[in-house]
C-alpha cells in the first residue's frame, strides 16, 4: 500500500496521457472510421477497393506492429515530424496509429449499423432527389450510429486499454509503462496493480453503462 | 432535341430492355404519359410493372432503349441525375418513410436540402401538404407512431413537396389494411382531379375507373394492351387480360 501512495503521483501523470491518447484517438477514429464505411459503401468502385483493403490489412495487423510502423515507419525512415517536443511527438505517432487501427473497427461496427437501415430509405432518398453523400449523411449514417451504439462503446473501450501498448511505438509517458518501470525499481506491487486496473475501470466502466443507456433512448422505432 | 412544349409527352419509353439475370423483365416496352395524364398499369405479379415505374426516375437501369423525360434523355449519374429525380416524386409500397426523422421532417427535408428552402418556409409548406392528405396534426411524431393509411398519405406529401412534374406510384396501397386503402386513395383520386400527372401501378380497379385516363395491361415483361379504363375492364381485347380480369374479377 505504501508503494502506490508513493508512486501515486507518478502513475496519476501516466494515467492522464492514457486518458488523453483515449479522447482525442476516440474522436479520429470515429471520424476516420466513418470516412472508411463511407468508401465501403460508396458507388465508386476505386473508393470501395482502397477501404476495404485498408480495413482487411490494419484490421489483421496487431496493433504493437502499427504502432512500431508509426514510429519506426513514418517518423525514422519517412521523417513525419509533428512537434519538435520529442514527447509530443511520441504522443501524437501513438494517436495516429492507434487510430488507424481502431477506425477499422469503427468503420466495420457502422457497416453492420448501415445494414439495418431498410434499402427503401435510400431509394426514398435519392428519389426525391439527394445524392449519394446527401442521403448517407442525413439518412443512412445517423440511423447507422443508433443502432451500433454498444458496439461501438465495446470498440472505445478496446482502444482505452489498447493505449498500454503504446511503448511499442517508443513512447514511455503511459501508465502501464510506468508501472512496469516502477516495478523494476521496487518488484511487483499488488496494491500498484490493483489500483491501476482500478483506474482503468473506473474510466470503461461508465463508458458501457453510458453507450448503452445512449442505445436504448435513441433506439429508431420501425 | 427540341424544346418541350406542351403538347409533347412529359415521359417517353422507347425500345425499352431490362433483364435481371436470364429474366427479361422488360420487352421493347413502348410508352409515353401526356402532361397532366394518369395512367394505370396493371397486370399479373412479375410482368415488370413495378419495374417499368423504377426505370423512370433511374431507381433501375436500362439495358437498351431511350427514355426522355420533359424532352431530355435521362441523365445516368450525379448531379443532373439528383435533380431528374427531384422533379419525378415516388410513392413506394412499403411507405420508405425515414425513421428516426418526424412526419414534418420528412416532407421538409427535400425542399430544403435538395431545393435550398428556407426551413421556415418549408415547415409552412410542408404543414399545408400535411393537411392537404388528413394529418396535419401528426406532424411532430415519428412514422412508426402512425397507420400505414397515414404513412402512405405522408410519403404522398413528401413527394408532393418537391413540386413534382409527375408522381410515381409503386403499388401504394398493397402493403395496406383494407380499411385504409380508400384513405390513400382518396387523396390520389384529389391529386389526379388536380391535374398531376401520374403513372400509377395498382390492382385498384375503383381507381382506375374514377381517376384514370388510361389503364396500360402488363405481362410477361410486355405491354399488352392499351386502353380506356371503361372499355378495359368490360371489353378486355386480349385473351391474356380477359384471363387475368376473369382471376380477379370473381374473387
């Protein structure tokens, strides 16, 4: 007990950068996500290729080799440079593949979500004169998202926890980075243990009670 | 092409070839609606009626033959194709109404997406059509609150708010209870007294009588006959459509 009070701070610092790798790796994958589905499903036959091989080959990649690609990839060999601050990039390298990688998931829960929708509603859009982006953005893809709100809480709490693999992208601000570190100085912690994973579920937890009560409020009656 | 005038079809289907697979649907259909013209098809299940109604605003493709629409070929793609079909309103059997959007939202949303509609202008108008079918004071609830009686004369408002040249009807009353049959009906018989013009595919003999200019007999992918609904329904010329009247008639 005394080993968590003491790391304590460090852990609330490492937690943090977990809790902001979360939120904005959250808002690009959704938005990432829904451009992914938007291909899939699109009447172009060179956007529909290039998503679903985009999904097919991140969705099956483990998500310690993306990252290493973002790091290793894109930052050494390719030169990516986002911030001068050497944790900002690390930061901003994680985010990015993270997100890569979690859009894929994202854009597949909303491809099942587009299959609810009924394909009379797209007829009765495009006959009354939308076009194809007009209907998916105002008919298709809102009733897309209500109906895979809890898959889609399932997939942002996969990413939460996924956000403790980030040293394999070099990055080493996270908290379960930190922990491990903390437990080369002082051997394994029970309490430092089990007040992190605390942490985490303190943070998913509200996320599934939530995405669900979001499910059924905005449930599309038909 | 020259430019329309008043006199020339607003809808002309030459030629016309449709095949699902090994099954032609569509054989070299010939046809064409006068302005203000309402013309019923009717014919056996599978004959291609429903499918001659969705070759006209493009909802299916043609394999050959021509089709104008007010003078021009129908555009295949994008923009100029949106906006064909914003001037050809449709009326599906299954209502196709947008689920998570209300009453008056669904006959809003094309003025004022496709059209660019102030929304308050278009919620005025939008009221009027409402009331114009009978239900006006559903406007703020959700399709699935509704009969299908009333989703039908919903989704006739919402085609009625792009101030459509012609209304397709695809079956529109199929789908329904047989106590709201002559609601939707009504309400067409009122649009076709108005002048619109319409292709209506329909098993209702009552409306072609009352409301049709003409009754276009389908089967097996061919129009076989063309006549006044009067003499259709009691001198039927072909063997075919005196068969099919004969099936339906003494049920």
């Amino acid at each position: 007990m005394d080993d968590l009070i003491k790391y304590a701070p460090d852990l609330a610092a490492g937690f943090l950068v977990n809790v902001k790798l979360s939120l904005v790796s959250g808002v690009l994958s959704l938005i990432l996500g829904t451009i992914l589905v938007s291909m899939r499903v699109s009447p172009t036959p060179v956007l529909r290729a290039v998503g679903t091989t985009y999904v097919n080959v991140v969705r099956n990649t483990p998500l310690t080799l993306v990252l290493a690609f973002s790091a290793l990839g894109l930052s050494d060999t390719l030169g990516l440079t986002i911030s001068d601050e050497p944790s900002t990039n690390g930061f901003w390298l994680v985010v990015l593949g993270l997100s890569a990688y979690t859009a894929t998931f994202v854009g597949e829960a909303l491809r099942s979500g587009i299959n609810t929708v009924p394909l009379g509603q797209a007829e009765a859009a495009r006959a009354i004169g939308l076009t194809f982006f007009q209907s998916l953005r105002l008919i298709i893809l809102p009733q897309a998202f209500r109906a895979v709100i809890r898959p889609l809480g399932s997939v942002m709490i996969a990413m939460i926890k996924n956000t403790t693999v980030s040293v394999a992208a070099g990055y080493l601000a996270e908290s379960a980075f930190v922990m491990k570190d903390t437990f080369d100085d002082t051997g394994v912690s029970i309490p430092i243990f089990i007040g992190l994973a605390l942490a985490f579920m303190a943070f998913t937890l509200p996320i599934g009670f939530l995405t669900g009560w979001l499910a059924r409020r905005l449930a599309v009656a038909r | 092409m020259t430019e329309a005038g008043s006199s020339s079809p607003l809808v002309k289907l030459e030629a016309v070839n449709k095949h699902f697979g090994a099954l032609h649907v569509l054989k070299d259909i010939d046809l064409s609606v006068a302005r203000g013209e309402v013309v019923v098809v009717i014919g056996p299940s599978g004959g291609g009626k429903s499918t001659l109604c969705r070759v006209i605003n493009r909802l299916e493709t043609i394999d050959s033959g021509d089709i104008t629409f007010d003078g021009q070929t129908l555009p295949a793609e994008g923009k100029s194709l949106a906006k064909l079909r914003s001037e050809v309103g449709m009326v599906f059997q299954s209502f196709n109404l947008f689920s998570h959007k209300t009453i008056l939202e669904n006959v809003t949303l094309g003025p004022i997406k496709v059209r660019g509609i102030a929304r308050q202008q278009a919620e005025q108008r939008g009221l009027e059509l409402l009331e114009r079918v009978g239900i006006a004071s559903q406007a703020a609830k959700y399709p699935a609150q509704l009969s299908g009686g009333q989703q039908q004369r919903v989704a006739i408002a919402r085609a009625l708010a792009m101030d459509p040249k012609m209304i397709l009807f695809d079956e529109p009353t199929s789908a329904l209870d047989p106590e709201m049959v002559q609601e939707v009906l009504d309400v067409m018989v009122g649009l076709a007294s108005d002048g619109m013009t319409m292709l209506v595919v329909t098993h209702e003999m009552g409306f072609a009588r009352r409301a049709a200019h003409r009754v276009v007999f389908m089967a097996d992918g061919q129009i076989v006959e063309e006549s006044a609904p009067e003499a259709f329904f009691t001198q039927p010329k072909s063997d075919r459509a005196r068969d099919f009247l004969s099936k339906i008639l003494t049920h």
